[in-house]
C-alpha cells in the first residue's frame, strides 16, 4: 500500500508503484477506419505532463501488480480514433489523476479487478467508460462489456457520453433500460442483442439474460457503476449476483470494475464475493468532504418556514439566472416534491419535478429539458443523486436530509453525492442545508463529525445569502 498526492509519492508497497511515461512526439497516427489523426496538428498542449490539475487529495492504492502512470492518452492502450474523439468531441487536454492512474490498471494486461473511489466530478465515469472501449474488438458482433448501474437516467447519460467517446470507433453501443411503451416488443419476442457495449439497469438487464437474449459468453469488461448502491442489501444487490454469477459461468475471466464516490464498509466486505486478485485505489474519508463546494445549515423554525427560505433565496438563487446556473432541490419523499413544486409553481416561479413514480416518458422528457437548460431548477427524490452528470448545476438545497431507510441516521454517503451535484469538475458551487427539527440538527452534527467538517450557518435573510453566495464564489 502507498499513498499518492500531489506534492509527493511515498513508497509502502516494494512491488507497486507509478511512473510517467515519456512523451510521444509521432505526429501522425493511422487509423483503422481510414480516419488519419494528425496530434500535433490538434495543438493539445503537453506542458505538464504531471497532471497539475487543481485536485488535492491523497490516493491510496493497494495491489502487487507494476503499473505506469498514463501522461497523456497517447500513454494508453486506445485507439486512435478514440483519442481524437476525445480531443474533438469531448474537449480533453490530458488525463485526470484518477484516469491517470486508473486506467493502466484497467487495460492493461492480465486485466486484473479493480475496486476505485474518486470524487463525484473528477471523470470516474470516463475512466470506466475507456476501459470499457479500449476492450472491444469491432470486428466482433456480440456484447464484450456490459456497464450496470442504478437508474435509468444514469444508464442514458452513461451511452450518451460513451456515444461521444467512441463516435470514430464503429463500436455499436446499447441501452438496457425499462421500455417506454406498454406496446413495446416483449423481451422474450426481440432479437438478440449484437452491440459491443450494453449500458443498463440491473432489472432489465438481468431479465435480457434469463431470456437469453444478451449473451455474456465473449464478455470482457463487467462494470458496476454506483457500486456501493448496487451491492447493498437495500439496493439491487440481488440482481447484481444474480447478473455475476451468469457471467462467472462462462467468462470466468471476464474483469470486474467496481466504481463510486463512496464505499462503506458493509460494501467493502461484500468485495470478494464479487471479485478475485484486485487491485484497490481509495481516497481518505476526510477527502472526501468536496472542498470545492461550500457548504451552509440553515436553522427554520419549522416545515412552513422551510418553504418560506425557498421563497427568500429565490431573490438571490432562483433570480439570478446566468450567474448562478441550475439548481437542485433535493427532497426525502414524492409528497414533499409535490407540494413544494405546488408551493413554487403557484407563486408563479418556473420548476420542473422528477421521482420514481412518474412515468418513464415523463423522466426522460424532463431529464432532457434540464440537461438542454430548457429549465433552471429541478426538485428531485435521489432518484438523481448518484451520477447525474450536469456541469451547470453550481447550487443544490437539501429541503431534507438524506437519512437511511427506516431510521433517523444520516446517510453520510448520499449525502455527498447530493453535495457532489453542486460545483461539477471543480468548479466553484453551494449547498444549503434547511433544518428545522431537532433531528435535523443531530444529523448534520454527525455530517460535521464524520466527514471531520464544519458547517456555517446563514441566517434568513437576504443580505446573509447573499454574503454566502459571495464567499462561495459564485456572485
């Protein structure tokens, strides 16, 4: 084990460790689809071949595999023409730290399991997503990586953004998710799926497979994204061993890539059921408190006056439209999200509302009008608390605070992911926090305690709003 952070390595571990690559200075690379990709001619800027990107926490790392710190995506086993989609399509100049390290785990041979915590925001979902493309051989019309995740929401923003990244490629990718229609082709009546990549939830992807309509027999790659939700004993833990021990029958050696923002330590002993030999990359708890957002309690005397603050900081957040981005509101249950958007709606303000029990027509519609910045704020169940990937979003309100199911014990790693909505890719966000009973209060006290944070608070009034949108960066 060793620890790596920006300043400095040091070396616990005799038979791990990281070193740069040197630079390749080949201008041109050929391409298989006769898409010829000049690098130089991109003019991507190589100056710092160490990453000095503004992302100050420790990795902890434990394997006994070599690996090489990955400079550039040169540095990676890619194709060419991914890597021109990642400087034209998506905007890349070089790996993050986490892609750095993560990625030669991830392709290079022999392919060993991987278990990897990063911040929300910091490319996690790239990471994977390269793993994923750097595997498929297109010449081979049959599923070798299968993504599995919670939500749909996720699922589709997960395609969207593989879509992007392997658009030169001619890997076919998929969606898994719950049909929109009640009219639609009955699984059990579709052809077989064909893509290389199949991107899904559980459920569905689970019942594509008792039908024997996605095969698992050439799969390489096995992604759970969210992993910690997905192998909790209230998440879709069933499924998902449901779905690895199909796999394990005939591609025992099929790799396994578990990915979060968060681990507890329930998830973390539930590990080798799932996993062989792995390799593990893990952050400290205290890093883990996103810096970069800050964060702010906000003491109400009750429900009422929980809305009433809504009301107040429109004039400072709901108003300020360009300068402040989207926001969130996160509730704990439909009937809040239904009467606060009655509460704001009525008073004439423009919201839109997403939980569980809308139809999927009406998720994806208003999922697609928010990520298109048709509308400004959403109020949102955690149905989108976990990965929804939205760079504009720079404020969240936590209405409620995230408790554990059937109890008054925060639940420490929603919590940060709702947080982790707020200030995406190290940009600058807020997150206020509304309570108003006293086991509000005990809640965020144990937040404080656990992630080793001290919270401010700002009082109900215009003035103090505005002095922590200030201070936050973000006025």
């Amino acid at each position: 084990m060793y620890s790596l952070s920006n300043s400095n390595s040091t070396m616990t571990h005799p038979n791990l460790f990281l070193v740069p690559h040197a630079v390749h200075r080949n201008d041109a690379v050929p391409s298989t689809l006769g898409l010829d990709l000049n690098i130089a001619a991109l003019n991507i800027h190589r100056e710092n071949m160490f990453l000095d990107d503004p992302e100050d926490f420790s990795i902890t790392i434990v394997g006994d595999t070599l690996y090489s710190w990955a400079g550039t995506f040169e540095d990676m086993e890619l194709s060419p023409e991914v890597i021109r989609a990642l400087y034209l399509n998506m905007g890349y100049r070089r790996p993050s730290k986490i892609q750095a390290i993560t990625l030669p785990m991830i392709l290079t041979p022999p392919y060993k399991d991987l278990v990897a915590q990063a911040h929300n925001g910091t490319g996690k979902t790239t990471c994977f997503g390269l793993g994923m493309l750097g595997r498929i051989d297109p010449n081979l019309k049959a599923p070798q990586a299968l993504c599995i995740c919670p939500t749909r929401e996720l699922a589709i923003q997960i395609l969207e953004l593989l879509q992007r990244m392997g658009m030169y490629t001619g890997i076919k990718i998929e969606c898994a998710v719950p049909s929109l229609t009640a009219n639609s082709t009955p699984v059990r009546d579709r052809a077989p799926v064909t893509a290389h990549i199949v991107i899904g939830t559980s459920g569905t992807v689970h019942k594509l497979m008792s039908y024997k309509k996605l095969g698992v027999s050439r799969l390489k790659v096995l992604v759970f994204d969210e992993a910690d939700h997905m192998l909790a004993e209230d998440g879709f833990r069933d499924d998902s061993l449901r779905i690895k021990k199909e796999i394990d029958k005939f591609s025992p050696h099929c790799q396994v890539l578990l990915f979060s923002a968060t681990f507890n330590e329930m998830i973390t002993k539930f590990i080798p059921r799932v996993m062989k030999d792995h390799n593990k990359l893990f952050l400290k708890k205290e890093e883990l408190s996103l810096e970069a957002v800050k964060q702010y309690k906000v003491y109400c005397a009750d429900e009422l006056t929980k809305i009433d603050v809504i009301m107040l900081i429109k004039t400072k957040i709901f108003e300020l439209g360009a300068n402040i981005g989207q926001r969130i509101i996160f509730v704990r249950s439909r009937n809040s999200a239904k009467m606060l958007h009655e509460e704001l709606v009525g008073d004439g303000y423009s919201v839109t509302t997403i939980h569980g029990a809308l139809s999927v027509e009406d998720r994806d519609k208003i999922v697609k009008e928010f990520k298109g910045g048709l509308t400004r704020v959403l109020i949102s169940t955690d149905l989108l608390a976990r990965g929804f990937d939205q760079q504009q979003v720079n404020c969240v309100v936590n209405y409620d605070l995230p408790i554990k199911r059937g109890t008054s014990e925060p639940d420490y790693e929603l919590y940060l992911h709702r947080c982790g909505r707020a200030g995406r890719f190290w940009s600058k966000g807020s997150v206020f926090n509304l309570l108003c009973l006293d086991t509000d209060k005990l809640v965020m006290e144990k937040i404080e305690h656990y992630y080793n944070i001290q919270v401010p608070e700002v009082k109900i009034s215009e003035q103090a709003f505005e002095g922590a949108l200030k201070a936050a960066g973000l006025l």
